[in-house]
C-alpha cells in the first residue's frame, strides 16, 4: 500500500516528502503537473488537483494513508472536506491532517475557523485521523531578510503576547512519524491531536533582540500596525488573502498564541527531543545571509 501527500510541492510537502523518503516507504505525491513536479528520487508523481475532485478520486486508489494539506485558497473548506469523504469511501485506512494552532479559538479567521470546521468533521465521522496544529512557521520570517538587513527592522507585526512558532523541519519530522504509524498499523488507529509549537513565546520585542544577537547590530521592532501589513500584503496576494493574514495577525495581537508546557512535551515525546528553537533558525539565516 501506498502513502500519497497532498500540497507535495509546496513548502510543507517538501519537509514531509524528505522525511518519508529517509525511511523507505512506498509515497505518491499528489500534483497538478507531474512532467514539471521536483520530486525527491523514489517518489511517484501522481496527477491531481483537490479542486478537480474526480482526479483525487483517481488518485486515491490503492492508497492506504493520506497526507492532507489544503493551501490557504477561498474553497480550502470545500476541498478539504470532499477530499475527507473521498478518502473515506476508498477505505484510506489512515489520514494525517494539517490544521492550525488556535483553530477553535480564532473564529474570526476564516483559515482558522475553516480548518477548524475540518476537525469537526474528522472528530463527527470518527476518522481515523491525526489531527496536527502548527503554529506559526519560523520560516516564514525569511521574508524579514530585506527590513533586517536594509531598514534594521523586524517588520511583522507580531504583537507583544506571544506567539510559539514552529520549525517546518519539525512539522515534516511530525507528519512522517504519524504517516509510517497509521500506514504501518494492522488496523485502523483512533484520532490523536498534536500542537505544532516551539518552545519560546516570541514577542515583537523579543524578535528584534534575537535578531540583534544574530546580526551583530541594532534591530528594532517595527510595530503593530496592521493597516500597512494589508496593504503591503495585497501587493502580493488577492485582497481576501492579505484581509485573513491581517485578521490574524490582529488575534496575535490581541491574544496571542502561545504552547501550554503540556503541548511541548507532547510534542517533544513524539519527536524524540526538543522542538527546534527560533535562536537557532535566526543564527543559521544570518550565517546564509553573510554568505550572499
């Protein structure tokens, strides 16, 4: 039987695909383009869309464990609940999820509240399921690089609550264990729930000084302003996307997101050692970044 990973080419996928090819296993990689898709060796591209339900039925056949990630688009909710009942019908025997951390908290999100509509259906029908939430992801503050180094700013207005983001290498590591478990399994394995979080609480503030340390120089917080964060947004994104980030943000802003201790150990135990630190990511971009 075969392991098939949905959102195979994108950010996630890749970490999901790299860790699941280090352990052998027999993975098909769902994408629109199979000729153009870059694939780790050993990886079978299989043509699909999960907007083109038919193609993920096709897809589907002869596999027994399933890895859902549904991109931030205006039909993620559809999607990702046709692609659940499709999966369901074809008897996948076990499916790993990539919701989000505060799903049921920020109703006012629509790719909070959409995924957390997800979970519900996951919880409601009894699938055999882990559910994983991240927080965050580190790595989205490679977008920093051109504020840090040229205006001496961490620009993403973080807020000062808190916020425990997550290494995408960890989310990858997660997914792969929780995929080779079910896809191993005699049987079908009841839901499990993961928080995707690292271990700091991480304030706007406390950003800046982190980078500071990591570049030798004077960084300062850029604030909390969300209006410009919007527009700055809708210069790369449709207007509906940049409006969910800024949404978020403001929960951010207003609530925060931070892990219990709890939520880090549980973490902690399924991956073997301690989630990775945002320190540690800030001194190895610096590094890549001195390097040009």
């Amino acid at each position: 039987m075969s392991i098939l990973v949905t959102g195979s080419t994108g950010t996630i996928g890749a970490q999901v695909l790299a860790y699941l090819q280090e352990r052998g296993a027999d993975i098909r990689a769902l994408t629109r383009s199979p000729g153009k898709a870059s694939l780790p060796s050993g990886v079978t591209p299989v043509r699909g869309d999960l907007a083109d339900i038919d193609s993920v039925r096709a897809a589907l056949e002869g596999v027994s464990t399933l890895f859902l990630l549904v991109p931030n688009v205006a039909d993620e909710l559809t999607e990702a609940m046709l692609t659940l009942t499709v999966a369901r019908e074809a008897g996948v025997k076990g499916i790993v999820y990539l919701s989000v951390f505060k799903g049921e908290t920020y109703a006012d999100v629509p790719h909070f509240a959409g995924k957390h509509t997800v979970e519900r259906m996951i919880e409601a029908l009894d699938l055999p399921a882990t559910i994983l939430r991240p927080a965050y992801f580190i790595q989205n503050d490679l977008r920093q690089k051109d504020p840090l180094l040229k205006f001496g700013a961490y620009a993403a207005p973080i807020g000062s609550k808190g916020v425990s983001m997550v290494d995408i290498r960890d989310i990858g590591e997660a997914a792969a264990i929780e995929l080779l478990r079910r896809d191993q399994a005699p049987a079908p394995i009841g839901r499990e729930i993961y928080e995707l979080v690292g271990s700091d609480s991480l304030t706007g503030e406390g950003l800046a000084a982190i980078w500071s340390d990591a570049l030798g120089r004077a960084i300062r917080y850029g604030g909390d302003d969300l209006t410009v964060m919007e527009q700055r947004m809708k210069a790369m994104l449709p207007a509906w996307h940049a409006l969910d980030l800024r949404l978020m943000f403001g929960r951010y802003q207003t609530d925060g997101a931070t892990a219990t201790a709890a939520d880090i150990a549980h973490l902690a135990k399924l991956l073997g050692r301690a989630p990775r630190s945002y320190a540690d990511f800030a001194k190895d971009a610096a590094a890549q970044w001195a390097k040009g």
